[in-house]
C-alpha cells in the first residue's frame, strides 16, 4: 500500500536517510524503529508528503507522492490520517471543534451529521464527554487519544504514528497500543507506526523494520528479528548499553578531540 | 572590512527572500479570501467577527486613550509656537490636518503593530513549532486560508475604523484643551477645524491605514509561518515581527504622505 524505494535525505552535510527501502502492507500494522536522532521523524514526513526526499520515491499504490505539491497531495492527504508525537490538537478550539475541522472542510454533512461522527470518534478512543474541553485542559495520554479521534475523522485508509507512547506512563501507553491493534483488527486500517518502542512492537506489529545509520538494517516479523543473529539488531531489541551501536554520537576521535591547539 | 560586507550582502539577501516570501504570501492570502467569501459555509467557520472583535474592540481602549492625548500634545506644542505671533485661530486647522493626514494613521498602526501583529506571530509561531501548521497541512486544509484570511479581513475592516476614531478623539483632545485652557471659543475651535479639514485629508488616512493593515498581517503572520526551532526562536520573531513591521510602517507613510500631497 505504502512503499518506499531508495529514500535518500541531507541536512546539509549530515546524511539522516541514506537509500531507504520498505513497504508497507495493505490492512498490516507496519512498525518502523530506531534509534533516537536515527532518521525516523524525517521519514515519517516523507512518507506523508511534508518533506521532500534528496531521491528516492514513496508511491501511495501507483501515485508517487514525491512528485506532488501544494494541493496536488490533497487526494492523498484526504485518505490518510497522522498522530503527531505531541498530538498537535489547535489549541484555540475545542476536542469536538478539532475533530470536526476536516469533516467540515472536505465533506458537504450538515452540522447534526457532523455532531454524531465527533461522539463516534470519541467514542472510539474513549472520550465521549470531552467534546467541549479545550485541548489545554486535557492530560498528555487524553491529547493524544483526541489527536487519534481527529486522524480518524475521515476514515482514513492508512494511519500514520510519531511516537505515540512516548511520554505516557504505562498503562496509557497500553491503551494507545491496544487502540492501534483495534483500529487495525476491527476497520482494517493500515497503521504506520515510527517509534523505538520495541516491546509495544513485538506485542502488535506485523512487520518491524529497523532503520539504523540511515539505511534498514532488518525487516520482518516479530519473530523473525528476534530470531535475528545479527549483534546489532539484538543489541536494540533488548536494550543492552554494551554491543556494537556506539553511546557515543560524536564521530571525530575523542583523544584528537581534546588536543586544543 | 570583508566581514561587515558579507554581512551586508547576507542580509541583503535574506531582505529580497523575504520580501520574495512576503508577496507570494500576500498573493496566496488574497486568492483565499475570495475563495473564503464565496464558500458561504466555510465564511461561517471563519470566525471573522471574533477577529474583528480581538483586534479592534480590544484596542480601542489604548489606542483612543493615546489618541486624545495625543492631540492635547500637539496643541501644547503648537500654541507654544503660535502664541508668539498671535496666531491662535490657526491651532485647531493646523492639529486637525496633522492628525487626520499624518499622526491618526502612523500611531495607530504602530499600537496595532506592537499589539496585534506581535501577537500575530507569537501565536502562529507557537503554532508552528508545536507542529499545529503541519497537521493542518496533513488534513489538507490550506493553513493560509486558515489562519492568515480571516486576521486579513479582520484587520483590513477594523484598522482603518480604529484610525477614524483615533484621529477624531485626537481632534476632540485638542479641542477640550484649546477651549478649556487657551481661551478658544468652541464654536471658533470647530468652525476654523472644518474651514480647514477637507475629504482627502480624511480619506488619505483611511487610505493609509488600509496599507498599514496589510503591512501588519502580512509580517506579522509571515514572521510566525517561518519559525523554526523552539520558544526562543518564537520571541525572536515576535521582536523582528515589530521592527520589521514599524519600519515598513514608517517608509511607506512617507512614501504616501509624499504622493498625496507631495
């Protein structure tokens, strides 16, 4: 449904993606992982349009949105919705007000219409009588059950994920996988979910793939990268500070480093 | 030497680029409020009237406050002159034509600048930064539309309104003090007012303030649309948001003062 092919991306002399291949399946929770600073945000605006890629493609089925601009993306964006790391609910408005900015904006529904799919999207993430609070009176773990509400709105073909447990005290971040799972076993939505949450990935996922220094270092299912002998792909599913993915970020030599002139 | 020209020449260029910006914005802003006014439904959710009311209603206070005393000083300081040659009959023409021509519209545009368009920018700014501006565009709703149009129209209706009234109360200042502590009658005060103020000074400065209002809501805004970063870069675009605003605010009431009446 998604695919990506030779995603290459540049911040000046700093290469973050270098030859980016993978795809996502149709109706398939598809977890993209790494490490922090390793490349996944930008990703993630690539894949949903909002940054250009250096080269490479990203077909949406046959339409490769790389090519697209301005309002050319707008048939896409209309059949995909995205969970911000920070839930990025406006402020100004209402729970019920953002929830049905993009009803109102796309659909001709009059206002009662409008009215009963914000209870439903509420519903659905569990917060039904919060249609009338402001996003600031709301909990981190509440912002982004309403942020999902919102992505949901249109009934989107493909959800996309930043971050979404990270911040939120366990049993939130429970919810929020137990919700992704249930978007994707009860509507069939496809979710798109970049993260380094590994262990919420081994629970729900139908297909990992790990990116690392910028290029996917392994994809497969759960049980395949656990299966994995490779000693970096180990070293990231169990979290161990010793292995071959270096804590130190900087890549000039240290000792060089301190020889001051 | 060479430093302080590639730092002239770096800012020069970046002063093209956003002036570059600046126009696409404006063009992009005007198409969509026509798109705006003939949507009957989305001109409702537009909130136009809450815009006016933020940015007029609200201000009215200070700026009326500022204008009033702001003839008071012009009176002082133009009797002070006149007293010497006995010329006060010329006092209430004299405030009148400056404050409807130049004063009205430059203190009331830098008031609404240091109030309204900072805040303009502050608050798309922190728009932008909390990723708000991307998840509009992720929802393919046309942020300019959004948040750009309707401060547009609402300041466009209430800048020039906000100047009429401050270049009357400003008049009415004048007034209160000319006949109160100069000795003035008041009918001669409003007499010689009238003999003396015509149309084009009142529509020059409705004219003037009309520009005024695009110059603020297009840097204002602009300067919000194009942080990057966090907090600190948001009060960075809130300060350069006013200066660059006062600034294109004082050349072009040059620029206009010189062609009406140049």
């Amino acid at each position: 449904m998604i695919r990506a092919h030779g995603i290459k991306k540049n911040y000046g002399v700093r290469t973050v993606l270098n030859g980016i291949d993978f795809v996502a399946e149709q109706k398939k929770i598809t977890y993209i992982l790494g490490s922090s600073g390793g490349g996944k945000s930008t990703l993630l605006k690539i894949l949903i349009g909002a940054l250009k890629p250096d080269d490479g493609q990203v077909f949406f089925r046959d339409m490769d949105i790389t090519k697209l601009r301005g309002t050319g993306l707008d048939p896409f964006r209309k059949k995909i919705g995205m969970l911000f790391q920070q839930g990025a609910l406006l402020n100004s408005l209402t729970v019920g007000e953002n929830i049905s900015l993009p009803i109102r904006e796309h659909t001709p529904l009059d206002d009662n219409i409008i009215k009963i799919m914000v209870k439903m999207k509420l519903e659905l993430v569990g917060l039904r009588d919060f249609e009338d609070l402001y996003p600031g009176q709301l909990s981190g773990g509440m912002q982004k059950r309403v942020a999902l509400a919102r992505a949901l709105a249109l009934d989107p073909e493909v959800v996309f994920f930043d971050e979404p447990t990270s911040g939120l005290d366990p049993i939130v971040s429970s919810v929020i996988t137990k919700l992704i799972s249930d978007l994707n076993r009860v509507l069939g939505i496809t979710c798109i979910v970049v993260t380094h949450a590994v262990e919420e990935a081994m629970k729900i996922a139908n297909k990992i793939v790990i990116l690392y220094k910028g290029m996917v270092l392994a994809e497969g299912t759960p049980a395949e990268i656990q299966g994995s002998s490779d000693p970096i792909v180990q070293q990231f599913i169990t979290g161990s500070p010793d292995g071959p993915i270096s804590f130190h970020a900087s890549s000039r030599d240290f000792r060089e480093d301190l020889l001051v002139e | 030497m060479k430093n302080f020209a590639g730092y002239l020449g770096r800012a020069f260029i970046t002063f093209l680029q956003d002036l570059s910006s600046l126009y696409y914005l404006f063009r992009e802003t005007v198409l969509q409020s026509f798109v705006l006014i003939t949507d009957r439904k989305k001109l409702s959710q537009a909130r136009l009237l809450a815009q006016i009311d933020e940015i007029g209603t609200q201000s009215l206070p200070l700026v009326l406050a500022v204008a009033a005393l702001l003839g008071v000083a012009m009176t002082v300081l133009i009797s002070f002159q006149l007293k010497e040659v006995g010329g006060y009959n010329y006092i209430p023409g004299l405030v009148a034509v400056a404050i409807f021509r130049e004063m009205g519209p430059l203190i009331t545009a830098l008031i609404v600048a240091g109030r309204v368009g900072a805040a303009f920018t502050a608050r798309i700014g922190t728009m932008k930064v909390s990723e708000e501006i991307l998840a509009l565009e992720t929802m393919a709703i046309n942020p300019v539309r959004f948040l750009v149009v309707q401060r547009f129209i609402g300041l466009l209706f209430s800048l020039p309104a906000l100047t009429t009234l401050a270049s009357f109360t400003a008049v009415l200042g004048g007034f209160l003090f000319g006949s109160t502590r100069l000795g003035i009658r008041p009918d001669t005060y409003v007499r010689e007012t009238l003999d003396v103020l015509t149309f084009t000074d009142v529509y020059s400065g409705v004219i003037k303030a009309g520009v005024f209002a695009v110059i603020i809501v297009m840097v204002g805004c602009y300067r919000g649309l194009v942080v990057e970063g966090g907090a600190e870069e948001v009060g960075r675009a809130t300060m350069l948001s006013v200066v660059s605003s006062t600034l294109a605010i004082i050349v072009l009431d040059t620029v206009m003062t010189g062609a009406f009446y140049g």
